[in-house]
C-alpha cells in the first residue's frame, strides 16, 4: 500500500520545527478526509473521525506523541481510539526530548438508543464455574488486543464492508444501552448483522488472524489485527475457517454466521478495538 504524506505545518515552537505529516488517505468508505482540525491554529491536522466511538490518527517524524499521559507513537505513526464516552475535549503532546506541545482538539458527542433483548437465562446468572471461564476468556481477549499495539502494518487504513453483508439488516448499533431479560447490561460495542447462519465472513480489511477461539459469552470468535493496535473481532460464529497466524484479505472467508455464545438468533457481532477501547465499525464501514 501507498504511503501517501503530505506537511500540515512547520512552525517554530520552544526552539524546534514542528513538522507535522500526516497520512493522506481518508480511512475507506467513512467519507471524512485527513482535515481534523484542532482548536488552536497552529495544530497539527488528524486523519479519521473525531466523535465518541471515532478513531483519530497520523504520522509525526521525529516526535513522540502522548495522550492522558501514555505515550501512543510508534514507528512515527499514532492512533487514539475515542471510547464511547469519550469527553468533548481531546489533549495531544508532541514531545521532541523535553520539549513539548499540547493540542486540543473538539470531540463531537452523541446519543444511544436503548436495546431489550431476551436470551437464555444461563447468559444471565452465571454458575462460578462459568464465572472463572468468562474472566479467563476476557483476560484472553484483552492480551490479544495487547499484543497488536507492536503490529506496525497500516491496514486499518484500508476498511470496506464485504459485499455480502451489504443487504443484511442491522440489528444492533454501537453504544447501545443492553437491557437482557430486564436486566441492565454494558452497553454494546460493536455493529449486528442479521445474516443467516452460514453466511460466508470475510475481514474488513488485510490483517492477522491474532485469536481463533470458543467462547462462553462471544460464542465463536475470530480477531483480526490490521496494525497499530486496531483489531477487528467477529463473534458468533458458527465455524471459524483460520486459525492464529494466518494472514488474510477481503477474499478469505474466516468463519460463517452463527448463534453461538450469548446470541437471541443467527447474527454476526463484528467489533472494532484500538488496545482496549472499542470503537465502532460503522463510522468507517459507511454504515448509517
């Protein structure tokens, strides 16, 4: 893949140039370019969507950036991931050495619907058998989601919805609040397609394959690292068709729709992570 860079600016700032690139290619099929801007100025432009749930990124040579204190540059490229209730302002620091300088940048807020859902009662009350599976499966997940901080590809710049989902309705949004037989839940992060069980899955985009597994709560699930910390996850699935290592594309089929795990019928949960903050698919999908 084409790196494409193009200079926002070059300002003197405690001494040192800031020369800030960014990576020109607007992330497939969201519609936004690389124009983010921040409050100030003289502040670097960002690619991706900056509202809850969004995904901003670029690239800084020669600088380290940090958000909350944690450095999130490597190889010169940064990514944030904007939770679901990410707040309406976003501080960046560019640091050369000691020298650094703070951004700002708007963050646009949003509003989520309520969701009732019933399913088995066993996915609701857990024995502590059950309860010391679902910890173990979640501490799974996240040192997945960990280990792909280190993978440097840049394909999460490359997502597309795979033709065949495009005429299955959407059964639940990012961000909802989960109601399960009457009782309150977290809310959900991911995007619901209601496919029949076999239909073909395909990634949203090039990747690895970091987590091939069946789950307690996921059902069946496929994690697919596309770089940077960002990972797709599907879940449910009736049959998983790779296994961990395996590099794959938009025309390997990874697994087929199904109802497995904590599921009220065939459908397929696919889910967007960078590290440990779930953001959603939609917003790079062109899913309204």
């Amino acid at each position: 893949m084409k790196r494409l860079l193009v200079p926002y600016s070059r300002k003197v700032i405690f001494g040192w140039f800031l020369n800030v690139l960014v990576i020109a290619i607007a992330v497939a099929g969201d519609g936004k370019h690389c124009n983010i801007r921040g409050v100030q100025e003289s502040a670097p432009s960002l690619c991706g969507v900056a509202q809850q749930g969004g995904m901003l990124y670029g690239q800084i040579i020669g600088r380290d950036v940090y958000v909350r204190g944690e450095k999130i540059s490597r190889n010169d490229v940064f990514v944030i991931g904007l939770d679901r209730d990410e707040p309406k302002i976003l501080e960046l620091k560019f640091c050369k050495s000691k020298d650094c300088n703070t951004y700002t940048y708007q963050i646009e807020q949003r509003k989520y619907i309520e969701q009732n859902i019933n399913v088995d009662d066993k996915f609701i009350k857990y024995s502590p058998d059950v309860e010391k599976r679902m910890n173990r499966e979640a501490e799974q997940v996240k040192s997945a989601r960990k280990g792909a901080l280190t993978d440097t590809m840049l394909h999460f710049m490359e997502f597309s919805l795979p033709d065949n989902l495009k005429k299955h309705r959407i059964s639940g949004v990012f961000g909802s609040r989960r109601i399960f037989n009457g009782v309150p839940k977290r809310p959900h992060n991911g995007l619901d397609f209601a496919a029949p069980t076999g239909t073909p899955i395909y990634p949203i985009a090039r990747g690895t394959v970091i987590l091939a597994d069946d789950h307690y709560m996921n059902g069946k699930i496929v994690m697919v690292s596309h770089g940077h910390g960002v990972v797709s996850a599907y879940l449910h699935l009736s049959e998983i068709s790779v296994k961990v290592g395996d590099k794959v594309d938009g025309k390997n089929i990874i697994g087929k729709v199904g109802a497995t795990g904590r599921a009220s019928g065939a459908h397929l949960h696919l889910g967007l992570y960078h590290g440990q903050t779930a953001i959603d698919p939609a917003l790079f999908l062109g899913v309204n």
